[in-house]
C-alpha cells in the first residue's frame, strides 16, 4: 500500500470515528435537555418537550458551518463564532444543571455532573474536527493553476549577401531558448512534465515564502500548484497579520519613475 493510499485510509477511518462520535454525543445531550425540559414546565407537551433542545443545538451547528464558509473566504466571522459559543455554553451549563432536578444540589455526587458535562462538550469538539477535516478537504479539492508557457522568439538575424558557391550550405540548428519557441514560422512544443502537486502543509509553505519574496499571485500559484483563489486568500490574511509585502522589482521601478520625474 502506497503513502498516499495509507493517508486517504487513515482519514476515511478517522471521519467515520468523528462523525460516530459527533451524533452520540449530540444525541446524549439532547435526550438529557429534553428530560431537564421535561421536569421544568413541559412535561405536559412531549413535543415542545423534545423540540425545546435544538434551540441551543442548533446554534452549535449553524454557526460552525457559518465559520466554515467564512474560513473558505479567508475571513473571520465573529457572528458564527458568537453563535457556537452561545449554544456549547448554554447547553454544557443546561446538562449539568439538570442534574440535581427536584433534589439536594448538595447531595448530588460531583460524579454525576461530570456524566451530564461529558455528552455536549464531546458534541463541540467532535463537530469541530468535522468541520476541519471538511475545511481541508474542500481547500485541497482547489484545481491546480494551469502551467504558464512563455513565447519567445528567436533573435533576428540580418541577412548577409553570399556569393553562390556549387557547396551546399549547412542548415543553422535552431537556437535553444525557452521552452515555447517559433523557429522560421513553426511553432515547437517540447513535452514538459507536470509538475507534482504539492501536499497541503507543503503548499502552504511555499505560499507564505512567495509572498515573503514578493511573488505575484499568479507566481505563487504555480510554485505551490494550488489555486489563485486559495492563494489570493493567504495573501490577505498575511497583509493583516503583517502588512503587505512590496512585490519583487517595486522598488526598482519607483525610483526609475523618480527619477525621470526629477529630469
């Protein structure tokens, strides 16, 4: 079994064991608010009993996905961020307060609010790791930019008058350049090889030193084969966290353009 084949297996096990999780846990907590619910005004109404829990539930969930879409914009949304917290919060204090119900807040065991506090904050941390393992997967899913080919032509020759001679004259060998070139009105190709995509951390790498070096968008792109888009959005995060970077040969062309100001 190949590297790649061995990381694919390990993932596909791990989202299964996180999805598992995530619906045990959420489902303990909810079953134990509707009970809470149950014991404090709505036991008359088993519907309201049972729906009464998705009003913090589902807050949890809405607002990872919320954060979800926003981290694929490259962004932050304290919105969603508020939204998750509000609803963990609410329904971890909620569990553990439903513990003691009609009895003794003293008597109850510590070993009983440890029980209740387990399910929603299981629920939370294993949503999360599911939102991240889809954040990744959907980041690595970006098509790869399409390589760039550069055209350039062969440098001109001035014609020079020979005498005839009954010598047959040598073909010249055309000149080899970059890798597009047009030689006498043919256009050559070479077969170049793609070049090999490159793992996420790698990736992420090479686009952080690009824009340290002051590459373009469309440059880092191909030197860490991911998409403009993905690359567009790093960029903007590092300006935010650092500023930005001036882009390679800025600073040769604003003096230039100084200078000839001053002329």
């Amino acid at each position: 079994m190949t590297k790649q084949k061995m990381e694919r297996a390990a993932l596909v096990a791990a989202g299964a064991v996180i999805v598992t999780l995530t619906a045990l846990a959420f489902w303990l907590s909810y079953a134990h608010l509707a009970e809470v619910a149950g014991q404090h005004g709505l036991a008359a109404s088993p519907i309201r009993q049972w729906a009464w829990p998705a009003t913090l539930d589902a807050f949890i969930v809405g607002g990872e996905l919320l954060m979800l879409r926003a981290g694929l914009q490259g962004r932050t949304d304290w919105w969603a961020i508020v939204s998750t917290a509000a609803g963990s919060v609410g329904s971890i204090v909620l569990n553990v307060a439903g513990v003691a119900g009609n009895r003794d807040a003293s008597a109850v065991p510590l070993l009983d609010y440890v029980t209740a506090a387990v399910p929603p904050t299981a629920a939370l941390l294993a949503f999360g790791l599911l939102m991240r393992q889809v954040h990744g997967l959907v980041a690595d899913a970006e098509p790869s930019p399409a390589p760039v080919v550069e055209i350039e032509r062969d440098t001109p020759v001035s014609p020079v008058v020979e005498e005839v001679s009954p010598t047959p004259r040598p073909e010249l060998a055309p000149a080899d350049t970059s890798p597009l070139v047009i030689c006498g009105g043919q256009l050559e190709i070479p077969t170049v090889p793609p070049r090999p995509r490159l793992g996420t951390e790698a990736a992420r790498e090479a686009i952080e030193q690009a824009w340290r070096d002051g590459l373009s968008i469309r440059e880092a792109a191909r030197v860490s084969t991911r998409g403009a888009s993905q690359v567009q959005r790093v960029y903007a995060k590092l300006d935010e966290a650092h500023g930005p970077v001036p882009i390679n040969g800025q600073t040769e062309i604003d003096v230039e353009a100084v200078e000839e100001v001053a002329a």
